[in-house]
C-alpha cells in the first residue's frame, strides 16, 4: 500500500470516467432530458387549465426541479465512488499490456492503493463514520473512509464496487483469490476429516447388546 496522495496517480482513470460507467451518466442526460419534457408537457396543460402564464411556468419549473435533483442524486451516487483504475484494469473495457492498478479516495481527498488484500468497513469509535481495513484476521486500517453517520446503501455499494476492482485486478495480474483459496482450503480439510473420521469408524469393533452379555458373563 502506497502513501496517501491529493490526486489519484499518473494514468489512473476515475470510476465514473470508465467504460463500465458510462451507462450511468448516459442515464443522467436521458434524465434531464425527460424532466424538460415533462415540465413543458405540465406547464402547458397548466396554462390550458388555469389560464395563467405566471402559475403554469411556476408549476413546470417546480417539476424540472423536483426531477432534475432526483436524477442527479442517482447520478452523484456513482459519480462519486472513490475509486480509480488504470488502462490495464478491465473496468477500462480493453486488452491488458501490464499490470492492473487500483487506487481508492480516503474522506480527506487523498487517494491510496489499497493492497493484495479486499476491504471492508468498520466503525470508527473516535472521530465518527467509517475507517477502511484490509478483511484480514486482524483488520489492518487502511484510512477513514466516510464520514456517514450509519452504514448505508451507498457505502455498501461503493465498497461492492471497490472489491470486484481489486479481484479483477488480481485475476488480470495472474494473483490467487485469496477466498478462493481459503474456500478449497477448507474444502480439502473437510474431505481429510471426513476420511479420517471413517477410518476410524471401521476400526472400531461393533458388538451387539447380546454378545456383550454373555462376555461378561465369562
């Protein structure tokens, strides 16, 4: 993990700036587009009804406004996922010639690679909000990262985002998921047990409550 620097570094591309987001910000102008139109159609049918100039270009503005801020809430909920990537990184939606970098945005601004390892988000009990840690044993913090009061809906999906760049990242730098590896870890540690367990079973000498009898009877 690099230090923390004010911009993300040289040839590191912004989420929202990728291909893979380009969908959102192509539903942002769709979105103005319709609150103009469905502000006019309003305005019009409120001049027809009222008569008035002044109240229908009232209540179509009021519309535009009402619809615009909705659509640029959504839009802002991923322009402002605090990650970046470089052009070998397949969010960039091309061939890959080196390694695949990523970088992720702290609360103060300044921007950090955030190692081999996936994050995720933990209380922090001093200043408030939210610090992010490798999900690791022991939850290395990596810097605050959100100043929200509770874990919401957003941070959520900003760190969804953030840990599938990291795994893509891995697989295109040829780098073992390190959950994948724990997973068949498991899997082949359960399967020793199992057979272990079963060994041990045949081993034991089965008797039957009759034969037990007459044993001690002897």
């Amino acid at each position: 993990m690099g230090e923390s620097t004010a911009e993300p570094s040289a040839g590191m591309i912004r989420f929202i700036n990728t291909p893979i987001a380009q969908p959102f910000v192509q539903a942002r102008n769709i979105g103005f587009v319709s609150a103009v139109l469905a502000s006019l159609v309003l305005g019009g049918i409120s001049a027809l009804l009222t008569t008035s100039n002044a109240v229908a270009f009232s209540i179509a503005v009021v519309s535009f406004a009402a619809n615009a801020s909705f659509v640029m809430y959504r839009y802002l909920g991923h322009a402002s996922t605090p990650l970046a990537v470089n052009l070998n990184h397949p969010f960039m939606d091309g061939s890959s010639f080196g390694q695949a970098e990523v970088e992720v945005q702290l609360s103060d601004g300044g921007w950090v690679d955030p190692g081999e390892h996936r994050i995720k988000a933990i209380s922090d009990d001093l200043i408030g909000g939210f610090n992010i840690a490798h999900d690791t044993i022991d939850f290395p913090v990596l810097g605050h990262f959100s100043t929200a009061k509770k874990r919401t809906a957003l941070l959520t999906r900003h760190l969804a985002l953030i840990n599938q760049a990291i795994a893509l990242r891995d697989a295109v730098n040829n780098i073992p998921d390190p959950i994948a590896d724990a997973r068949d870890r498991e899997t082949k540690e359960s399967g020793l047990l199992d057979r272990s367990w079963l060994e041990e079973e045949q081993e034991i000498e089965v008797e039957s409550p009759l034969v037990s009898f007459f044993k001690r009877e002897e």
